[in-house]
C-alpha cells in the first residue's frame, strides 16, 4: 500500500510567496505505529535528513521512529498540549455531557495551547532547516492537530495563503478514516478516556475543522499579533525567516 493511504504527505507545490512550496522538502505525517513494513520501506527510500517528532516522550517510547537512517537527526521536541497527554483534564472536559459544543470548544483549546507549546522548539526546527537537513519529516501521532498547528505555522510562515493552507490541513481528514475503517476508534477513546465520548463528539476528537486552526490563528493574533512576530519570539529573527523561506519555496 502506498504512504499516502496514511495521513502522510508532500508539501510541495503549495502557491507561496513569490512561488510554490518545493517538493520533496517538507514532509507531514501521522506517526510510525500505523505504518506496514512495506510503507515504512517507502520512508526509508526517500531518505529524510531530519524528523522533527512532536510527541510526548511516553508516545515516543512506545512506538518509536526505528525506521531512518543513521544520517538523519531525529529531534524529539515534547510538545504535549494534545488530548493524547492530557490525562485527567482531558477526561473531565469531555465526561460532561454528550454535546457536541463540548469536543469542539475541547479541541479548539487544545490547539491554542499547541501554539505556545511549539514556541520554545522553533529554534531547534529552524536550525535544521537553516543547516539543509531535508527532506524534513513532521510528524505527531494522528498528524493532524500538533503537526496541523505546525505546519500551519510554518507555511504561513513562507508566504501561503491561509485559504491553502486549510485545504491541505482538511486532508488529514483521512486519519479518522482510517480509524473507523480499522475498528479502532473504540478501544482509542477507552484508552484515553475510559469511556465512550458521544458519537458527534468522537467525530469532533478525531476529525478535523478550520474552527481548529482558526482558533491557533487567533491565539497568534492575541498574543504576538502575527506568525512573523510569534516566529520572532521564538528567536528566529528576520534574516533566519528569510532562509526559511529560500530554503522551502522555490
């Protein structure tokens, strides 16, 4: 089966300022543990120069990135404002009541918190791109909500319109396809939660929607007033977003 029945994909050729994005450098994707042999001998072939990991170490160590070669730097970056690494906050939002409102203000949460949560690691990311290690692969465990924020970021960052930049973060819709196809939506949510969310809640947890990004794009304009000024507040100043850029879009 190909990678991109995953929640896997190239950010390539994305209108961007003064340009597309390139092909074949930044990479996002959901984690490991979804991935047949095969898929992950796909990985190994195309050869990335850097893994920026997105989970939490508990994530991280039980399903481990154990597929890349010894060249590349994977960076293991703790960004644990995520439902998964919630625990009990998460639980006692969402024990509530069955409304859907409850998932959806839920996650809207969730994804303003990924926002300061990423802003101490954006230096060791820009780095890495500012040094040539790419292809780059982001990655979280679903793919879509720390690695959506991040990547959402990131192309903003480089000049692509926001309307483009939610088109592709609504493809990860397929993550939760693939759950329901799989059968593995109940046995996650008791996982995580101990109990079964409302059915228009689990499609909220595990779906996507722009009023998700919407409300990281808010929390941006709340607090930093823009991407560029959130980026410069990470320590990447206007010389290193330059080379960002130069290095991401042809």
């Amino acid at each position: 089966m190909p990678v991109t029945t995953l929640n896997f994909r190239d950010l390539g050729g994305l209108p961007a300022a003064g340009g597309h994005t390139r092909s074949g450098v930044l990479f996002r994707s959901e984690g490991p543990r979804n991935f047949a042999p095969d898929q992950l001998a796909a990985l190994r072939h195309r050869r990335f120069r850097s893994i920026i990991d997105l989970r939490s170490a508990r994530e991280r160590e039980e399903v481990p990135h154990d597929w890349h070669g010894a060249d590349c730097l994977w960076l293991g970056l703790d960004v644990n404002a995520d439902l998964r690494v919630f625990g009990n906050e998460g639980r006692e939002r969402l024990i509530k009541g069955p409304e859907l409102d409850i998932a959806v203000s839920t996650m809207a949460e969730t994804y303003r918190e990924i926002v300061g949560a990423l802003l101490p690691h954006w230096a060791t990311v820009a780095a890495a791109l500012q040094a040539g290690d790419v292809p780059m692969l982001v990655n979280c465990t679903a793919g879509k909500d720390r690695t959506g924020v991040a990547i959402a970021l990131l192309l903003e960052l480089v000049g692509v319109p926001r309307e483009a930049i939610v088109a592709d973060y609504l493809r990860s819709a397929i993550f939760a396809e693939n759950l329901v196809r799989a059968g593995e939506v109940e046995p996650g949510m008791m996982a995580s939660f101990g109990f079964m969310p409302s059915p228009d809640q689990i499609d909220a947890l595990i779906g996507v929607r722009e009023d998700y990004l919407e409300a990281a794009w808010a929390e941006i304009a709340r607090v930093w007033s823009d991407v560029p000024g959130y980026f410069a507040a990470a320590g990447i100043d206007g010389a290193a977003q330059s080379h960002i850029r130069t290095v991401l879009v042809d």
